[in-house]
C-alpha cells in the first residue's frame, strides 16, 4: 500500500512538474524521481538476504543428498574395481611398484 501512495505521489509531482516548468527541467524532475522511486523499490528488502552460513548449510545439504543419491553406483564402482584388482591377482606391477 505505501509503495502505490508513493508512485501516486510521483505521479502527481510529475505532472504538476510539467504543467509548471520547463519541459526539459520538468523531464529532468520526473527521471530523478522515477529513478529514486526505481531505487526504492529495488532496495526495500536489500538486508533481508540469507547468510553466508545459511547458504553453504544448503549447498552442504544438496551435496549430501546427491552423495546419497550415487551410493550404488559408486557401489558397483567399487566392485568393478576389486574384481579387476583380483584378477590381476601378483601377475602384474601393483600401483607403487609404477
């Protein structure tokens, strides 16, 4: 509601503004207030943003669901792997012997 009194209120400055002035000082008047009104309502909730806790808590939070989400197949993963490691069995170099 106090954001539609003031662009009333823009509203009737500008218009009284051209009515009264000069054109291009009554333009001038009316893209300051435009722009302020703009501003205001861009800024009216600028401190009312999460934390920079909150939001590394969030990603920590998608990070353990997709991590829970990949469990089988790092699961079948894993089981590839010691099957190839057992197959290889001491016929070949093992990593630390690269």
């Amino acid at each position: 509601m106090r954001m539609v009194l003031w662009g009333a209120l823009v509203a009737v400055v500008s218009v009284a503004a051209f009515r009264v002035l000069d054109p291009i000082l009554a333009a001038f008047l009316v893209i300051l207030l435009v722009t302020g009104a703009v501003l205001a309502v861009l800024a009216r909730d600028w401190d009312q943003h999460s934390t920079y806790e909150e939001r590394e808590a969030a990603r920590a939070r998608k990070r353990a669901q997709k991590w829970d989400r990949n469990q089988a197949a790092r699961d079948r993963d894993r089981a590839r792997w010691e099957a190839h490691q057992a197959g290889r069995g001491s016929s070949g170099p093992t990593t630390s012997e690269q």
